[in-house]
C-alpha cells in the first residue's frame, strides 16, 4: 500500500475466487470489507493459481522477469512449496529484492509456526501490559504489529534498492511480526529483566510518569499529559492548585505516578465541571499537552485531519458508497498533498492489462490458462 501511495505500480497476486483478505471483517459491497478497500487501493490485481506450480511457474517466471520487488507473507516451508523460496525467485530474475513477511521470521525452532497480529502482541509482552490489573491481558485494538512490519517492509525495500544501485545485487529483506512488536516492547522488556520489575497494566496510565491519563468532562473526556516540570506547573495553576507545583514530593515526574491516586481526583474534579471544548482551551492556553477522545466516526471530522487531507475518501461503486475513508500515505515529500486513493481492484480486474500488455500473452494463452483454472 505505501509503496503504492509513492508511486509504485504494484500487481497483487490471488487465487482466482479471490483471497480471504477480500471478505473478512464487515462487509461494504460486492461482499468485500472497508478494510480491504482501505489496504487495497491503488493497486492492480491479477488472479494466478500459485497451487499449480507447474503451470503457473512459466506465467511467475515472466511476472518476476519484469519486477523490481517481489513480496510473500507465507512460512518458510509453505513458500517453497509453491516454489516462492528465495533461491526460486532469484533464480528468475538475480537484481530482484526478495521480501518474505511471516509470523516469526525464516529460520529457527518456530520458523514455521502460523500466527497474526494477535499473537505478535501476546507473545511480545505488549499484551502483558494493556489493560487494567487484576485482569486478563488484552490487545490493542488496531493490529499495529501488522501496519508497523509492512512500514518496517517498505524502509527495507528502499535501503535494498538503494544497494542495488549501488552493487547491482538484489537480496533478501526478511520481516516477521514478531521481530517488529519485540522492536516495541523491548526497553518494557529491560525493565522485567534487568531492573527486575514488570510494567504495571493500567490501562489509560502512562507508566511511572504522571499526570497522564485520560480524564472526564461534563460531554466527553481529554486526556492531559502533564510530564514535564514546565507543563506540571502550568497544570497546577491551570486547576486551581498552584501550591502543587512546588511540592517536594511532587517534584518529577515518577513521583506524581506515585502520588496519582491524590493528584487524579484533584484533576478530573477541574475538568468533570467543563465541558471538552472549555477543557482543551484553558489547557492549550497554559500550553498543557491535551487532546480530546474521539469516537471512530468522529475522528474524520477533526478539523485537522480534514486541512490537511490525512483521510481521502474511495468510490466503491454503490449507491451509499461513493465517498468511503481511506487511508492515505502518512509520509509527504516536498511539502505536495497525498494523491487521492485509487479504488480498490476486483478480483482479477488487470488480468488483461497484465497478461496482455504486461507479458505478451496471446488470446490462445490467456484462453488455456482460465480453462485450466490457473488464472
């Protein structure tokens, strides 16, 4: 997706009814989700039947023979089943960037174990520490192991293509979800480690500094992120408690974590009697980092979100359906706008495109590749 956002021609490769991605989750039109039409927009998609490696290989070699990048999320054993190995691949086309994205990477005892986002998340220590204590642990509801290990693909498709420019030589670029969450649990790691204590579960709490929560009003809630002396003393005097920001067991901020039991109630009973609206304007005065909760409908109406264009919308086709959010890039170059999102492809849409224009192939052979199911 990001690599498509700047500029890529990407060809997603399925099974010719279409891969499971397409329908699972809550479904917009033609039986396909608002996830897929988020994630798939901007590429063109192709149907090859990968199960049949002996015919389909010919028809892989001469997609290969034509891409820089070449990308898979199977286990190390599925992938040269289906002849994806590296080896496969680079014997195809030697220069190509050979990028393999698994649950836990392509060697070692578990190497071959399936797995998702959630048990990124279990399996890191991400999970041991969302949540409230005295509960079970949970995860976090946007599968930001999935999105980060594909942000984690791109940074290593480009070093990789800036090494070829350099040598001429392709290589491996070797992803795994598990290696990314472990990226961001580590110094939480460290903690139980080597300082001997495990990071408390307290859900909106930011862990040993305070305030930092998130606090009610009279119709919504902000959540206030006083962790600086500066900001801790402007909250002080913001709430009506400037004799706060002087006292000595109060004086950074792991010991107002410690004393957030005191100092909440103190907070939320300023902001409870506020609306959100009063709230964020008092604090964004006394320069207190503040933001407001937003549902997820209303998150697209934030006036920010809207200047600057961070959603663009996709047409898919339907009545009702003509202006669906989707996510644009979140990286801009040279201070230009994103461009809009493409809709996303239907299943086989750039057969002829590809096939075609793209390799060649001739209506005899495109003919004998649908009645073989391949295509």
């Amino acid at each position: 997706m990001v690599l498509a956002d700047l500029g890529a021609e990407v060809i997603r490769v399925e099974r010719p009814r279409g891969e499971e991605d397409r329908y699972l989750g809550l479904r917009a039109v033609n039986g396909e989700t608002f996830v897929f039409a988020s994630l798939a927009r901007g590429k063109k998609a192709i149907t090859l039947d990968l199960r049949q490696v002996e015919r389909a290989r010919p028809v892989l070699r001469d997609l290969v023979a034509h891409a820089d990048v070449f990308v898979h999320n199977f286990g190390p054993v599925a992938a040269g089943a289906l002849g994806l190995s590296y080896d496969d691949i680079r014997s195809m086309t030697p220069a190509v960037i050979y990028v393999g994205i698994s649950f836990a990477g392509s060697d070692g005892p578990h190497a071959n174990r399936t797995g998702f986002d959630m048990m990124a998340q279990m399996g890191s220590g991400a999970a041991a520490v969302t949540g409230f204590e005295g509960e079970p642990p949970l995860r976090a509801g946007v599968p930001w192991v999935d999105y980060s290990t594909g942000l984690s693909a791109v940074i290593g498709v480009l070093a990789a293509l800036r090494q070829r420019d350099a040598t001429g030589e392709g290589q491996v670029v070797d992803c795994a979800l598990l290696q990314t969450a472990l990226s961001f649990t580590a110094p939480i790691i460290a903690e139980a480690v080597a300082g001997g204590r495990e990071r408390p579960r307290l859900g909106n709490q930011t862990a040993y500094t305070a305030p930092s929560t998130l606090y009610r009003c009279r119709d919504g809630h902000v959540y206030v992120a006083a962790v600086t002396s500066s900001a801790w003393r402007s909250l002080a005097a913001t709430i009506g408690h400037p004799e706060l920001a002087g006292a000595s067991d109060l004086r950074t901020a792991e010991l107002r974590f410690e004393q957030r039991a005191d100092l909440d109630p103190l907070i939320e009973g300023w902001t409870s009697v506020r609306t959100v609206e009063e709230a964020l304007g008092a604090l964004e005065r006394a320069q207190v980092p503040c933001g407001r909760f937003r549902s997820s409908a209303e998150a697209a109406d934030d006036p920010q979100v809207e200047a600057r264009e961070m959603l663009g919308t996709v047409d898919l086709g339907a009545p009702g359906f003509e202006r669906v959010p989707a996510s644009r890039t979140p990286v801009r170059l040279g201070g230009q706008g994103p461009a809009p999102p493409g809709r996303p492809p239907g299943v086989g849409e750039h057969n002829d495109e590809v096939y075609r224009g793209l390799l060649g192939y001739g209506e005899d052979r495109i003919a004998d590749l649908r009645a073989g199911g391949v295509i």
